[in-house]
C-alpha cells in the first residue's frame, strides 16, 4: 500500500504536486513517498521505464525462450523415436534460441511454441533415414500428432 506524500524536512503530509510545505515552509522538487524515501515523481518515472522495458520485450522473449527450452527438454523425450534423445535435446533447444530471438513476448510464446510442436514430427522424419532408430510404425506417430496438436494449441493461445 502507498503512503501519502511527505515533506522531505518535517515529514508532513502534503500533496504530489506539491512545490513547498505548508507546515514548515520549505521548497522541495518534489514530495517524498512515505513508503520509498522517493521523490513522489521517481515512482512514475520507475512504471514508465517498466512499461517502455515490457513493450521493448528482450528481456521477456529471452525468459519465454528458457521456458520453451527446459517444456521441451523435459517433454520431447517421451514422445521422440527411439535412440534420438540428443536430437530431441538440440531441436528443444534451438526452439528455445528461436523463441528468445523474436521481437516481442506474443511472437516468442507464438512462434517458439509452434517451433517445438513441430519438432517430434521432424525427429520422426529423420528417424526414418537415420540408422538404429529401430522399426517405426504409422501407430506409432499418434503420440508426436497429439503433442504438435496440444502445444502449437497452447502457443496460439497465450501468444
């Protein structure tokens, strides 16, 4: 909760927009927060950085990019083809490098959320020309289908 205004010399209560204080009679820039020890004016000047940092979105885009990275090392394992953990591991993370690159935070969850959906469907393609992948078969890309489906879904929406 924010305290009303105080004169920097007397702590009596005065306005924000206040140039001097009717108790003591001292000039100030400005009054000072009760709560902070901050000029009143410092307060707003803080909440327009804030919003100029949030709407620059580099900052967001980079922890969006990290939470797309470590959703994808952990899920992308159950749903890859067998003997293909570390392509798993690369495509999570290159999902989460392209989700921290985008320009704004709708665009990283948008579009980092659709480059790891369509990540087990890739790694089922190359398993089908990589050695040692072992048999695969039309049942078992239900599983990478569902997860394509359920988080491009979940991108959309919160991007």
């Amino acid at each position: 909760m924010v305290s009303d205004p105080r004169c920097p010399e007397c702590a009596g209560k005065v306005s924000s927009t206040a140039t001097w204080c009717m108790h003591c009679g001292v000039d100030f820039p400005s009054a000072i927060d009760a709560d902070s020890g901050r000029p009143v004016q410092d307060r707003a000047d803080q909440q327009a950085d804030y919003d100029e940092s949030v709407d620059d979105g580099s900052s967001d885009a980079t922890t969006v990019g990290f939470l797309v990275a470590v959703f994808g090392l952990v899920t992308l394992p159950f749903v890859a083809p067998p003997n293909t953990l570390v392509l798993a591991a690369v495509a999570a993370l290159a999902a989460g490098l392209f989700a921290a690159r985008q320009p704004s935070l709708g665009e990283a969850f948008s579009r980092g959320g659709s480059a790891l959906a369509v990540a087990p469907l890739a790694l089922w393609s190359l398993a089908l020309v990589l050695p040692g992948t072992g048999q695969l078969s039309l049942g078992s890309l239900l599983g990478p289908l569902a997860y394509a489906i359920v988080v491009s879904s979940v991108a959309r929406a919160v991007g």
